[in-house]
C-alpha cells in the first residue's frame, strides 16, 4: 500500500470519520514510527508504526458490511453504560464493527455494521442529504 493521508487511514481504521480523525492530529495524539505528526502527513500502513494516544492502530484491510434485522429491545451502539443488551452483541465476530446511524431502543429495522469509516461519513454526513424513511 502507498502512503495515505493520515486521517484518511484512521478512517480506516474505524476511528470515525476522517473529519473526527483530523482532530486526532490537531490535538498532537497521533505518532508514526514515534515522532509526533500533523494534519497533512503521510504514512505506509504496511511499513510505518502508527499510534494514537499511544496505541498501535492497525488497519484493517478487509472491508466488512453486516446488514443486521435490528430487534426490539437491542441498543444501537458497540457499549452501553447500563449494560443492555447492544448490537454488537449479536454479531460475535472480531472485528472493529460500528453501526452507521441509529434505531431507537424499542424500534426494530435494518441497522448496518461496517468497519468502512468512509461509507459511515458519506451515509450518515448531513452535507450528503440522504433522505431518511422510517415506516
């Protein structure tokens, strides 16, 4: 792989969206081969140690969608303080999954799950204007 803006790769990473991902860089949370770097610098995901916060980030190669019948009762998040039951839970993969937008609690529906930071940014931006139907 070539070398790739940096938040475009913790996108890719699933860290949010590469918006969310540039304020990484700006707040100085995000080394490569342990030297602090800026919005704007490039790495090789394939030769370069990235970390932020001092964690190593490793990019997932392997997009994953998962299209999920979402039931009553199920939380649309990875975690949840009160300890209810989350969509992650039903789908026991290991993967850094997040679900692209939300269903309330106690609706049901499709809910998708994708490591792809990019497709989340472009599915749930306000600036895309996707019209949102609930039936």
């Amino acid at each position: 792989m070539a070398e790739e803006r940096i938040q475009k790769l913790l996108a890719q990473a699933g860290l949010g969206s590469r918006r969310a991902c540039e304020e990484f860089l700006i707040g100085h949370r995000v080394t490569v081969n342990g030297k602090l770097v800026e919005l704007g610098a490039k790495a090789d995901p394939n030769k370069d140690v990235i970390k932020v916060d001092g964690k190593r980030i490793e990019i997932e190669q392997t997009r994953i969608y998962i299209m999920l019948n979402k039931p009553a009762g199920i939380v649309t998040t990875n975690e949840d303080e009160f300890n209810r039951k989350t969509v992650r839970d039903l789908v026991p993969i290991d993967a850094h999954l997040f679900p692209v937008g939300r269903l309330d609690a106690d609706s049901e529906g499709l809910v998708l799950l994708t490591n792809d930071g990019e497709l989340t940014n472009a599915l749930t931006h306000p600036r895309f204007e996707h019209e949102k139907e609930y039936l």
